[in-house]
C-alpha cells in the first residue's frame, strides 16, 4: 500500500491522465503505418503462412485493430467539441 491514506490525487495529476487516454490510438496507428512499411522483420514469419503476399500483415491489423479499440476517448472529445461542451 502506499500510504497516502486515500488522499485525493493533485489537480494536475487528473488533466494528465485525462489527456494521457488520448495517446493510445495514435500510437497504435503509428505503429500499424510502421509494420506496414518496414515489415515485421523476422519474428514475423511466425505470425503468417502466406509470406510477402500482402505490406497488410499480421501484427499491422493486430495494430489496426488496437488503435480503433482505443479510438473511444477521440469520439468522446469530437462529440464534446461538437455540442459545445466545455473540454477535457
């Protein structure tokens, strides 16, 4: 335990993690455009049976698929901008 005795986190730690959800998404789509490009190099050839067939290969959707699962918190902020909420 930390010993904090429950106490309530800064003011500046919660903007942080606020904003820090909406890393992930872009960091998978990164990675995805990467893997794409660059290939998976050798570990991939445990990953596909069909080897050079297509630069969309296994980990790329596995990265794909990653960043649209993360892509909630971006919807949440187009739709706030969108009504007029105030931000994160």
């Amino acid at each position: 335990m930390s010993g904090t005795g429950g106490a309530q986190p800064a003011a500046g730690h919660s903007e942080a993690a606020d904003w820090l959800c909406l890393a992930a998404a872009p960091a998978f789509a990164m990675m995805a455009t990467l893997t794409s490009v660059f290939g998976g190099g050798p570990q991939e050839m445990f990953c596909s049976a069909a080897h050079g067939v297509s630069s969309l290969s296994g980990m790329c959707w596995m990265y794909l698929l990653m960043a649209a699962f993360h892509s909630a918190p971006w919807l949440k902020l187009a739709v706030k901008r969108e009504s007029g909420a105030p931000s994160c």
